[in-house]
C-alpha cells in the first residue's frame, strides 16, 4: 500500500468516528422508534459528509506534507550538499597581493598560480585526482619558497644587527 | 670580453630565441627538465630587470578558458647577449657560465 494513502486512511478514520460518537450516544441511549431510525439516518448522513470534509482536507495537507518530507529525505541523502568553494591557492595569492610590491606579485607570484590553476584544471579534466592534488601541493611548495626568497631578508639582517650587536665604542 | 651569463638565462635565451614569445610554464616544459617550475618566474624577472627579455600580460582569448598568462620575448638587447655569447664559445667550447 501506498505510505501517503496510509497516513491519510490513519488520519480519516479517526475523524470520522470523533465525529460519529455523539449520534452513537443518542443511538444507543434511546428506544426504538421512529425518531431513533430519524436521528439513525441523520447520524449516517452527517458521518459521511463529516468523513468526505475530513478526507479532502487531510488528504489535501497530508499528501503536501508528506510531499514536503519526502523532499527533505531525498535531499538529506544526497551524499554531499552543493557547495560552491574558492579554487584553490586563491588565498595564498590574495595574501601574497597584500604581502609584496605589485613587481615581484605579478612578474613572480601570480604566473606561478597561473600555471598551477592550467596545469590542475588539466589533471582534473583527465579525471587524475591523485596528479591533481600532487600539483596543488608542489604549486603550495613553489609559492611560499619563491614568496620567501623575495622577501627583504637583507634589510632584516641589517635590522637584526643593529638591533642586537654589541655596542662599540667609537 | 666573454659575455657572463648564468645558465638557466642562457637556456632561457636559447629558447626564447626561436620562438616570438612563449610563457613560462611551456618554457619547463620546452627545457627538458632543465628548468624548474620553483626558479623559472625568478630568473625571467632578473632578466627582465636586465632587459633581456620583456614581458606583458596578455588575457585569455575569447572561447578559451584560463588565467591570463603573463608571456615573454626575448628583446634585441637579449638577442646580442646571446649572439655573443654563442660567438664565444664557438672556438674553445667554453661551458655556460
């Protein structure tokens, strides 16, 4: 049987018997008679159109909700949500703009994360993940040993040395 | 005098010389293994700054994908540096400098 006609039938059903109970109670607490067998049809009738207004309407927001679970399962066990990332190295090279004159970033820095992005995007297309994520490292290697090599080391030593050399005399 | 020229700029010039401009990952790729991906922008760039070469940055043309890359072309200064050099080595094989 179908979940969603289940849970309506489970949802009717109780409806029209909390419906049902008072003319049931007036059934069996009265004699027979002819206004017994009047309320009897009465209570039939009222049944029905209690149980055909109550199967519209539960079957209208019960089929919507299950619909909506339904929808939520399926997404829930999608094996991973859709996330759109930053390609990588894109942090390494915005830190790398702020970091260096725009010289040594676009002569240097920024061709080496050009080749990287050609030279991944190939790997990925070809479906190499492993050479893919080989290049992502050696281009992370590449970068920050360049990045390093440029940086002012000689005006750092010479800073270093005035800041701790001993004192001489004149 | 014999032109002194460090040898991953020699190889660079040499290669620099026979094509009308090339970017710095197909250089790699042209050497043969004698240039490295790590040290290739950095030698470009100081011989750039001894105006050797010369560079710009040219975007990615329209229906293809990718960075714009930043291309290289050996200048007439580059040109006679190299000539020169080749002119000198050619009688004593002298190895690169």
């Amino acid at each position: 049987m179908n979940p969603r006609r289940l849970l309506v039938t489970l949802c009717v059903l109780p409806a029209s018997v909390l419906f049902g109970l008072p003319f049931a109670r007036v059934l069996i607490s009265s004699p027979a008679s002819v206004e017994r067998d009047a309320v009897a049809t009465a209570a039939v009738f009222f049944s029905a159109a209690i149980s055909v207004l109550a199967f519209m309407l539960g079957s209208a927001t019960l089929v919507r909700t299950a619909k909506l679970l339904d929808d939520i399962l399926r997404s829930r066990s999608r094996a991973r949500p859709r996330v759109v990332r930053r390609p990588p190295g894109v942090s390494l090279l915005e830190l790398a703009r702020f970091c260096f004159s725009s010289k040594n970033f676009e002569r240097v820095l920024q061709p080496i994360h050009s080749d990287f992005e050609v030279e991944y995007n190939e790997a990925l297309a070809a479906g190499e993940t492993g050479r893919a994520k080989m290049i992502r490292f050696r281009f992370t290697v590449t970068f920050v040993t360049n990045a390093v090599s440029l940086l002012p080391l000689k005006a750092l030593r010479k800073i270093y040395d005035l800041a701790f050399s001993p004192i001489r005399p004149l | 005098m014999f032109p002194r020229i460090p040898r991953n700029e020699l190889i660079v010039l040499s290669l620099l010389s026979g094509v009308r401009q090339s970017y710095g990952l197909d250089l790699v790729r042209q050497s043969d293994g004698a240039l490295k991906r790590g040290s290739v922008y950095v030698t470009l760039d100081r011989m750039e700054d001894k105006g050797l070469v010369e560079s710009w940055l040219a975007e990615t043309p329209a229906g293809e994908q990718g960075p714009p890359r930043r291309l290289y072309r050996i200048t007439g200064h580059g040109a006679q540096a190299l000539a020169e050099y080749r002119a000198a080595l050619l009688p004593g094989g002298l190895a690169f400098g």
